[in-house]
C-alpha cells in the first residue's frame, strides 16, 4: 500500500509539473512577455524590463540632507535604500506604473531579487521583512499587494523570512499623489496596527514600499513596528520621488 500511495504521488507531481510547463508555455505561445517600459518582447533570459530599458532606469544616490528631512530624521528608522529616482513622465514611474497598475506582480519580485544582491541583507542582519500593507479595496482591485511582491523577492533571495499579517491597514487608503506632505501626513496617521506585537518583539526589521515621496506612510508604519518592539528598522522602497 504504501509502494502505491508512493507511485501515485509520483505521478501526480510529474502530471502537475508537466501541466504547470505546457500553461507557462502556452502563455508565452499567446501572451508573450514584454518589457514593462517599451512593451518590446522579452526573450527567455529577460525578466520583466529589456536590459536597454533597465540600464537607462536613473539611479537613486543617497544624499545626507535627504535622509535627515524625510526618513532617518524620524527616530525610527536607521537606515534607508532605494534603487532608482522616480519624476514624472521618467522610466522609473513606468516601471512602478506597470507593477501597480497592469498587473505584472513580477516586476515587484524581480526587484526586491536585485535589491537582495545590491544591499546584502541576510539573516545575520535582518530577521523579518515587513511590507507596508495597502487597504483591502485596493488589493481587492490589484489582486495582490505590490509591496509584498517586492519584500517576497528579497525573501527568495536572501532566506530572511517576509510576512504581510503583522501590520494592516485600518481603512481604505487614497491617492496621495497630488496632496502636500502635511496632507499626507494627516491623511496616514493612525492608519496603520499591528495585530501580533509579540511577534515583533526585539526583531531587526527591513520595512518595504514601492515608492518614497514625502516619507509620511514608511515613518507612520515605523512607528508602529517600534511601539512593537523592534530593536532595528531599516527601510527600503524600489524609488525616490524627486
């Protein structure tokens, strides 16, 4: 019996994996992978962005009186990353365009990898990865939490474990693109709970968004994983609004 039981999950895992390759291949066959910035077809060793595309993505570079004014000045938050700068109408906002709003998830994932290898987290220096939650209406209508996506790539990546059940958002969240900071401040404050403090307790946590502008939404959820008990936070967002 147990030679039996042992044949057929064989089988049903070959079935499954053979299943899961013929749909992969019958996607690319009708809905072949493009660049989310020029929409170019990607070929079998490119993730989500051509490397001409990727290469004229405009780096962030760390400036001191920036991180005192918008993040580290905080009391929260001891170290800050991000990979591009994100301006109107540049190839980063495309990029993040697409992640949020077309539903290419995998963009997030591809990522959160990169930022993996760029920054060298790992489990000897960070024990979570916390993303910062997006309200429920918004998953709803995205169908996944691009934040998420990104820390789930660091996750793969580095080994250090990520979770979007610790920190959720009370209630639906609305664009912040057009407010002032002292608008979106206000807007986010309180926003945010921890539903497992305990869990948090003494951990080193690398915090997660998509994109930095004013800083209001990374310092509110900072403060709730401190209240928690965090004995480090670190932040990281793919790019930095200008």
């Amino acid at each position: 019996m147990k030679v039996f039981w042992m044949n057929t999950r064989s089988k049903i895992n070959t079935t499954f994996h053979w299943l899961k390759s013929a749909g992969h291949a019958f996607s690319e066959l009708f809905y072949p992978s493009v660049c989310a910035v020029c929409g170019r077809k990607l070929s079998s060793s490119e993730r989500e962005i051509c490397p001409p595309c990727f290469l004229a993505l405009p780096l962030w570079y760390t400036s001191e009186d920036y991180r005192t004014i918008r993040i580290e000045g905080n009391g929260y938050i001891v170290s800050f990353h991000a990979l591009f700068s994100f301006s109107q109408g540049n190839t980063t906002r495309q990029l993040i365009h697409s992640l949020k709003y077309k539903k290419r998830r995998r963009i997030g994932l591809e990522m959160g990898r990169i930022a993996a290898r760029r920054f060298g987290w790992s489990k000897e220096n960070i024990d979570l990865i916390i993303p910062v939650p997006i309200s429920p209406e918004h998953r709803a209508i995205r169908g996944y939490n691009q934040s998420m996506s990104i820390a789930s790539g660091i996750s793969q990546e580095s080994g250090i474990p990520a979770t979007d059940l610790l920190i959720k958002r009370k209630r639906h969240g609305h664009s912040q693109t057009s407010r002032s900071a002292e608008e979106r401040q206000a807007a986010i404050s309180d926003a945010f709970y921890c539903v497992e403090p305990d869990q948090l307790h003494s951990k080193r946590v690398l915090l997660v968004d998509d994109v930095l502008t004013t800083g209001a939404t990374l310092s509110e959820v900072a403060g709730i994983l401190s209240k928690a008990g965090c004995s480090y936070i670190e932040a990281f967002t793919i790019a930095v609004s200008l």
